[in-house]
C-alpha cells in the first residue's frame, strides 16, 4: 500500500484502519470476524489504526487487544481519543489520564502515538459533552497533553475537525497547535449527525489551514456514515442527517453504476483523491468491505474529468 506524508509521524498507509466498524457503530458483525478484519488490515500495508473509548464502550480498543495480544506488529502506530467537553481546566488532565490508562488497558499496550480530543471546538462559551471551548483547549485540553507526552503515555496530541471552522482555523493558525487534526473527507463535504452548534462545516478549508500550518491531516468519513453507500446497512429514524444525505447522493450513486462500481468503493477512491489528506480512515466492520477499501487505494486517484462529474453531482464546481 501506498504510503503518504503524514505530519510528525513521518509517513503513513494511504488507509487507516478506524475503529467504528470493529466496535459495531456501522451495523452488525462479530469480535472473531473484528480480529480477523485488523489481522488483515496490518497485512496488507495498512499501519494506522484509530480507536476511541467510545467505539462501542471499548469494544473496538479490545479487539486490538486480543488481535495482538499487546505485541503491535512493526511498524504499526495507533490512537485513540477521548471526550472533555466543558470540564474544567484544572480536571483536565486527570480525565484525559483516567482515560487513556482504559484504553491502553483494553488495546494492551503501554502508550498511543496519537491522543485526540473527541469534541467539536467552539469560538464561543457553550460547552456540553460534545463541543469544547479554544479557552478550554488553550487553559486545559493544550497542557494536559503536553503533559501526557513528557509522561512518555502519548506521542503527540490531535483534534477531531468537525464544525466551527473559525474556532478550528485559529487555532491551527495561532497555536496551542495541534500535532494532527481528523477531517471530514467525503464527496457531500458533510458531518451529517456530527456536526454540532449549527453553520456549515467547511472540511476544506479546514484542511488547507492544516495543510498551511504542518498538522497532519486523517480524513474520516468517507462514506458519510453509509450515506454514500448502495443501501444503509443499519435502521435510523425517519428524518436522520444520514438519510438526508442518502437521498442526496442520488446522482452520485448513478455515477458508480455506470461505471460498474459500488457506491461505497467510488466513495474511497474519491475522498482518497482529495488533496491535503494523509490518510483516509476506514469504518470497516468486516474483512470484505476491508478488501473493496484496498482495491479502491490501488486504484486512485481518480482522473480529473471523473472528480469534476462527482463535484458537479454533489453541487460543487462550475
């Protein structure tokens, strides 16, 4: 597999192994058929992979766990995240350790390279259990993680880049900057049911301020939470963002018919064709859906008069 840039950890596979799918947020599978779908992963050139706690209550930091059994293979480096939403400055620290000291406990592994806030950032001064303040990062999220990496526990510390552009581009412009940043890369330019305190998300422009700015760039998402697929594998209420998006990717899954793909394959080939992402991270949650991911990395980028159908299908472009 194609290896990429990828900011302070050198270079990077072209996919990143994410942790939904293992922790069963994207449909139904089984923790034999998880193991199986990492082993794989690691096998064929794959050398990131991205959990958090809260990917199935640890269900996905487990299954790394048991799949190595604490010995990464060589090579291999792996994050994870967690939420601080408005804790207080000084209990910062103390949440992100507590943790951290889990998830290492479940993956069987002394530290991560990457530790990501798992919240929007906000400009303003709502909190909540899913937005964070820049004053929260600068006074708390910044010092706790520098910390965790004098500790040796953690190598660099990330953001996830969902929503408040301007929150997020100040501080890639401005400092405390983060290592890496995880950026919605999809066709739609969407977060669907992730977005969080209204106004669009801008993933390209937050993007290009990673890019500026030498913060390595994860782009998730890629098929917008089965949006961009043939046919979301899992039941969601009448008027969910992901059926919205669905519906409008209509056209686009037109595109992929006639060129004899699946929605979900054209979907990869595209977000890994974007400019200024690293590395797209997988929601995979078995080892055939892992291996149209592979031929779909194989096979891009997709040529200029392909991307320019799928933006114009998508509303973008002239």
């Amino acid at each position: 597999m194609r290896q990429r840039p990828f900011g302070k950890l050198g270079t990077a596979s072209a996919l990143t192994l994410g942790g939904g799918g293992l922790g069963r947020i994207w449909g139904p599978t089984t923790r034999e058929e998880c193991v199986a779908t990492v082993r794989e992963a690691v096998e064929s050139g794959i050398d990131v992979l991205d959990l958090a706690p809260s990917y199935g209550n640890g269900e996905a930091e487990s299954v790394i766990g048991e799949a190595f059994g604490g010995a990464l293979p060589t090579g291999v480096r792996v994050t994870t995240k967690c939420r601080v939403g408005a804790t207080p400055p000084e209990q910062v620290y103390n949440l992100l350790s507590e943790s951290l000291s889990g998830s290492l406990e479940r993956m069987r592994i002394e530290r991560v390279d990457v530790m990501f806030l798992h919240n929007a950032v906000t400009l303003g001064d709502e909190g909540g259990d899913r937005l964070t303040t820049v004053a929260s990062v600068v006074e708390g999220v910044a010092p706790a993680f520098e910390r965790l990496i004098a500790e040796g526990r953690i190598g660099h510390w990330g953001l996830t880049g969902i929503s408040h552009a301007d929150a997020l581009s100040h501080l890639l412009e401005n400092g405390p900057r983060p290592d890496f940043i995880q950026c919605i890369a999809n066709l739609l330019d969407s977060a669907g049911g992730l977005l969080q305190g209204g106004g669009p998300a801008r993933p390209r422009d937050i993007i290009a301020a990673a890019n500026a700015n030498g913060v390595g760039v994860m782009g998730i998402r890629a098929v917008q939470a089965g949006a961009l697929t043939d046919a979301i594998d899992r039941p969601l209420p009448e008027g969910h963002s992901e059926l919205a998006d669905y519906a409008r990717a209509a056209t686009f899954r037109a595109i992929a018919a006639e060129a004899g793909q699946s929605a979900a394959y054209l979907a990869h080939c595209y977000a890994l064709s974007m400019e200024g992402v690293s590395t797209v991270v997988l929601g995979v949650k078995n080892r055939e859906e892992l291996r149209e991911c592979v031929v779909a990395e194989a096979a891009a980028p997709l040529d200029a008069e392909l991307m320019a159908r799928i933006d114009a299908a998508a509303g973008r472009g002239g």
